[in-house]
C-alpha cells in the first residue's frame, strides 16, 4: 500500500488529483488532505507517508516552510501554478514539478518517475541533476498571453498585457487595471489561472489578491518588518506584499 499525503489548499484540485490516483493501477491510500503549512507541519511530525504531492501557495504561506521545518524521508511532487520555484522544488525533496493545468498523462508520467526512482540507488545530488534534466526535456518553451478579452453590454474588446498595472481578486471576481487607470472585469475565473498564463519574470503575485507587473513597480518601501508597500504608475494607492511572499518578492524586483 503507497501512503500518499495532498497538500493542497483548493478543493477542485485536490479532487483531480484523487481522480487521477484512483486511475493508476496501484495500491494507494490518501492518508491525509491538507491546505495549510501549519497543518501540514504538524500531521508530517507524527505520520510517515511514502508520497507527498504538493502545492506550493497555501492558505497561509509558501509551502517550502513545511519542509525547511520538518524532516521528509520521502519524495515530492509539487503541482502548482508557478514556475518561478523549480529549483527550490528540486532542492525540497522534489522529484517532479507539474505546472497546472496537467493533463492525466503528464501525472502518469510523474508517478512512473516516482516507482522508478524507489528502485534506484542514486545518491540526492546526483538525483536533483538528473530530474532537471528530465524536467527541461519533457516542458516544451512556453508562451504567455498576450492580451484579454473583456466582455461588456456592447460587445468584447481586447487590453494588451503589457498595458496592464496589475491584476486585482475581489470577492471573486478579477480587475485588471490599466495604464489609464481604467478597470477592466475580466473572463477568467482565478488569479491562479492568470498567473499561469503570464510571464513569471514579468508578473508577480505579492498576495492573495494582486498580481503586479514589474514595468510599472516605481518604488518600493518598508511597511512594516514583514512587509513591502508598492507604489506602481499612475495608480495612487500602495500595494502591500503578504508577509509570506516578501522575501520572494525582493528577490524578484531585483532580478
């Protein structure tokens, strides 16, 4: 029996990824379903599990804390909607990194890595070489949205990406905003989906709700220990990082 433990903070996800394990011809038990660092912290002290797949934005925080804090004895693959952390996946125990939305045949791949990796005897460095080689060669180049389509009474028009502020979530419904200062409603249903369709180096989420563009980032100050405000062009209010994505985000701005 493979003891597999979800951590993940989104419930459609979670039940994909039950699907797709109840597809594979194995004996798998789902031993535990998490969506935040805290709990998986402390089920990961008391119960050993074979398999973890993982998020990697939790509810409440970066799901990298779980692992600097506990210690795993077995390996992860990570499923998100961010490409930014592939190394920190592979440095975290990580043997593969699915980039949402991943189709049954990409998973398969991933737990046939899985089986064949419990059978070998190579050492974690070379481990972590070989997966990202594996990894380059199997995720083609990706291309990123150029621009939205909005929808209005009178029809739908286009807003190029590149024009774009930043992306705003609010009681589930998404803005984007402009370089006009207008506010544009959009399609798309969650920040998630959004940042999977933009370019990381170019977008950054600094919360759970705002996805900025580096372009427009003008100044950035202290706002308290933890956290950064944003000022971005022409738009007069600040913009605060969360405090678990502050230290990303630095390192982000900087690049």
């Amino acid at each position: 029996m493979i003891k597999v433990l979800i951590i993940e903070d989104e419930i459609p996800a979670r039940n994909k990824l039950k699907r797709f394990l109840s597809q594979l011809n194995e004996s798998i038990e789902v031993v535990g379903e998490i969506d935040t660092v805290e709990a998986a912290i402390a089920f990961l002290n008391t119960t050993e599990v074979d398999l973890i797949l993982s998020d990697i934005e939790l509810l409440d925080g970066n799901a990298f804390e779980i692992y600097t804090q506990v210690k795993i004895n077995c390996p992860i693959i990570f499923t998100t909607a961010y490409d930014q952390f592939l190394m920190d996946a592979f440095e975290n125990y990580g043997i593969e990194y699915l980039l949402k939305p991943f189709s049954m045949e990409r998973f398969q791949k991933a737990w046939d890595k899985y089986l064949l990796l419990g059978k070998s005897n190579t050492s974690e460095h070379d481990l972590v070489t070989k997966l990202n080689q594996i990894l380059q060669n199997n995720n083609p180049v990706k291309t990123y949205k150029e621009r939205f389509t909005i929808s209005s009474p009178k029809g739908i028009y286009f807003i190029e990406t590149n024009g774009i502020l930043f992306f705003e979530a609010n009681e589930g419904v998404l803005f984007a905003f402009d370089t006009t200062g207008k506010k544009h409603l959009l399609n798309e249903t969650t920040l998630k989906e959004i940042e999977f369709l933009l370019d990381p180096k170019s977008f950054f989420r600094i919360n759970r709700s705002e996805l900025v563009h580096k372009k427009y980032v003008e100044r950035v100050e202290r706002y308290s220990k933890n956290a950064f405000a944003l000022k971005i062009k022409g738009y007069e209010k600040h913009l605060k990082t969360s405090q678990s994505n502050t230290a990303s985000f630095r390192e982000w701005i900087e690049q």
